[in-house]
C-alpha cells in the first residue's frame, strides 16, 4: 500500500473524529444552557441603570434597562420590573452599571435631597407660582372672573399658572401698569382661556398695562424702562375669541412679552396702543404666537398705535388684514411673519402700513389682494420680503402699493403668481411724477381695460 496514501487517511480519520467531539460539546453545551435558563432557573431578569440618578429622584424607563444574567452574579433583592419602582425614590446615588437593590431604594424622597430635574415632574408650586385652581372656590357657574380677581388681590408681582384645562372669564383679566400690582401668566400647553356671554368683540380676554387712579406709574419713559420694574409675561397655552372676544390688548406698562402663544377665532388678535409717555412706547416683545382670526372683514392679526416694539416669527390666518400699523404705530420691527389670506375681498392686505419708521424683514405675504399697503406719509424699510398668489380668487394681485406719494424702501423682495401653472415675475411700476408706485401681477393682458383699471386704482399718476 502507498505510504503517502495511509498517512493521508490516518489524517483524515483524526480529523473527523475531532469535528465529532466538538460538535458533540456544542451541542451539549446548547442544552445545557436551555436547561439553565427555562428549567434550572439559573438565570435571572433585572435591572440596571444606565444613566445616573440622584438622590432623591425617580425611577424612570428612560434611565433603566433589564438585563438577563446568571442568579448568583447578582445580589439579592434586585428589583426586576419598573413597575415595582413606580412613586419610589433613590435613596442614594446610583451610577450607570449599578444593579437596582431594595436596599437603595425608598418610598419617600430623603430629607433634604436634591431633585433630579430629569426624573421629577414639574410642580408649579415648587417653582413659586400661584395656582388658579387653588382659586376654585370663587368660580361662579364655570366663571373664573373673580378667581383671578383674588388671586391678582393676594398674590400681587407673581406668576398666576394655570394647569391643563379651559377657563372662562366674563370679564377681561386686567393687569395692572403698576408694577407693585402686575402679574405674569404662565397657561400649560393645554391650558385655553374663553370668553363666557361676551359682549363686545373689540374687548380683548387679556388686557395688559392698564393704569387705574392711584396707581404708582411713573409716565417718563426713562423711568420705567430702566429702574428695573418688572415686565409682564404672558406664555403658553391658547386664548380661544370663538369669535367672540379679541385676544390680548397692551395699553401701558414696559417690557411685556408675549411667548409661545396660540391665539385663535379673534376679531384682533394683538392689539398693542400707545404708551402713556413722550414717546407712546412700550417695547413690547412678542415671538413665536400663531393667530387665527373670525374671517370677518375688519379682523386684524396684529393692530399696532405704539412705538418700538418687535414682532418676530409668526404665522397669522382668517384675516382681512395681518399687520396693521396706524399713523401713530412707527418704529416697530417685524420679522418672519407671515399672514395667510383666505378672505376674497379687493380690500384684504398682508401688511398695511399708515406710519413711517417701520422695518420688515423676510416678511411674507401670502394670498392677499394687495401684499405690501402703504400711505403716503409711510417711510418704512421692506428687505427681503415676498408676495405670493396660488389662485386667482382676487381680481387684481399687488405686491407693494402706495396710497399716494411713495416714499419707502424696497430691497431684495420678490412678488410670485403660479395661477394657472404661471409662475413669473411681477412687474414694478413707479411714476415719474410725485413717486408713486406699486407693484402687481396681471392676470389680464397689458394695455386691455383691466389692466388700466389697476392703473387708474393704485397709480393715480401713472399713464399707461
């Protein structure tokens, strides 16, 4: 027999009785470990922490994970289940890794632990705010009047909250221009305010910086702009007009600021009057407030008689007018607004300006009748601003219009009409005499009688 031949067959025969025995212990191995986890209950399910938790805190899925391992690798007593945890608290840190004993934890918060601001639900009281709930007792059939009304009387330069839910006043919530008697507003996400049997449309639900006699109110605005008075807040939550009531109203005080509000089915949504100074000031803030209005002819968005004031990152709907500043409302500025007609009217307008001094930045107007309105006293500044139509529901379509002489500054805006699958540029028309202008989108062709009929409307000294 061949030497070489023998030797290979030997080798092969080594080999194959090797695989056999592995494959032998894995599979012994395999049930084995089935038997120890289903039948000899060798291994467990519990938990861990994989991210730290103070003392004091709760337990949370978020910061917990379960784990199987082997019985004895782990100390007796390891909680197994969230669940179990629920309204319990460390009652010692615990670091990611650590196995959750019973030892470590408590049903009571220890004494004199810190929260875990991760862990813990926010409580309102905690933070130093007046519940109005705790007012209930002052409801009059579902009237939360007099409940703020006290609350405003006990708890004057504070911070009224008020939790998921909807509240309704018959009267407006008055805040005083005293800084020794004004509030803040703090509503939930959930938290709506309604009108209950209003009488009057034009009456806002929240009436801001209202002087009453003997108040303390210094009118200067120096004064009381930087003796470092508190400002008012109102944020969060809904205000709900229902068509009812208009919605917030600034009449006085400095600094208010209104937050991440949501203001719908109002006559005039925000309404901001003169300032009792000089300079009719009130520096009001307001940023990142959708409003929706009635869709009656007169609705306005936002109404403006005061100087300096910011408006930025708004959506406004249901309006015949979204930005209104009258011959007193100069010197605000108004950026990323963005109003959205759905009024057909010839009179509806984005933003109508009867002052001067007043800036718009990236503004859009968005399916009005006229984009941009102005006066012939109006001395604003539009940068970067855009006029948009995607119907033809209105027979004319004008980007920038002057009623009179036109005096403002126009930079970097664009006007679109895509009606009917058309999307080109509008054109801009200024007169030679007396300079007025406008700009518009025809839908007719130039030189027919429409077309000199938006002419002799918007640009009384333009011949065509």
């Amino acid at each position: 027999m061949n030497k070489n031949y023998t030797r290979i067959s030997h080798r092969f025969v080594s080999a194959m009785l090797l695989l056999s025995m592995l494959l032998s212990a894995l599979l012994l191995c395999a049930c084995n470990g089935k038997d120890a986890v289903t039948d000899d209950g060798e291994y467990v399910t519990v938990l861990r922490v994989i991210d730290d938790i103070n003392v004091g805190g709760k337990f949370t899925g978020e910061k917990l994970e379960a784990v199987t391992v082997r019985a004895d690798s782990v100390p007796e007593g390891t909680y197994s289940s969230v669940e179990e945890l629920r309204s319990k608290y460390a009652a010692e840190k615990l670091y990611a890794g650590d196995y959750v004993l019973a030892s470590k934890v408590v049903d009571k918060k220890p004494a004199g632990a810190d929260d875990d601001n991760e862990d813990v639900e926010i409580d309102p009281l905690a933070l130093g705010y007046v519940l109005i709930t705790s007012y209930s007792e002052y409801v009059e059939k579902g009237d939360y009047s007099p409940a703020i009304k006290k609350a405003m009387e006990e708890h004057p330069r504070s911070t009224i909250y008020f939790p998921d839910g909807t509240y309704n006043f018959s009267e407006p919530i008055v805040i005083s221009a005293d800084p020794a008697k004004s509030v803040s507003l703090k509503l939930s996400n959930m938290a709506i305010i309604k009108p209950l049997n209003w009488a009057d449309p034009t009456v806002p639900l929240i009436r801001v910086g209202v002087s009453e006699e003997g108040d303390t109110i210094d009118a200067t605005v120096d004064a009381a702009y930087m003796t470092g008075n508190e400002s008012v807040s109102i944020t969060g939550g809904c205000i709900f007009g229902v068509g009812t009531a208009s919605g917030i109203s600034v009449e006085g005080g400095v600094g208010t600021y209104i937050y991440n509000v949501s203001i719908k089915t109002t006559p005039i949504g925000i309404h901001i009057k003169q300032g009792p100074n000089a300079l009719g000031a009130t520096f009001v803030n307001v940023d990142n407030v959708n409003i929706t209005g009635n869709d009656s002819r007169e609705s306005t968005g936002v109404l403006v008689e005061g100087t300096y004031n910011t408006f930025s990152n708004m959506r406004i709907a249901s309006i015949n007018y979204g930005v209104r500043c009258t011959e007193t409302g100069s010197k605000n500025i108004f950026r990323n607004i963005h109003p959205l007609c759905s009024i057909q009217s010839q009179t509806t307008a984005g933003f109508w300006d009867m002052s001067d001094g007043n800036v718009y930045d990236v503004c859009y107007s968005d399916q009005f009748a006229t984009g941009f309105l102005m006066e012939t006293n109006t001395k604003s500044l539009y940068s970067g601003c855009f006029c948009y139509w995607w119907t033809g529901d209105n027979k004319y379509h004008v980007g920038f219009a002057s009623n009179g002489q036109f005096n403002s500054i126009i930079e970097s805006s664009k006007v679109r009409h895509s009606h009917r699958g058309l999307d080109v540029d509008a054109y801009m028309l200024v007169a030679e005499e007396g300079g007025q202008g406008v700009v518009l989108y025809p839908l007719v062709g130039i030189g027919s009688n429409a077309y000199n009929n938006v002419l002799d409307q918007y640009c009384k000294t333009v011949k065509p």
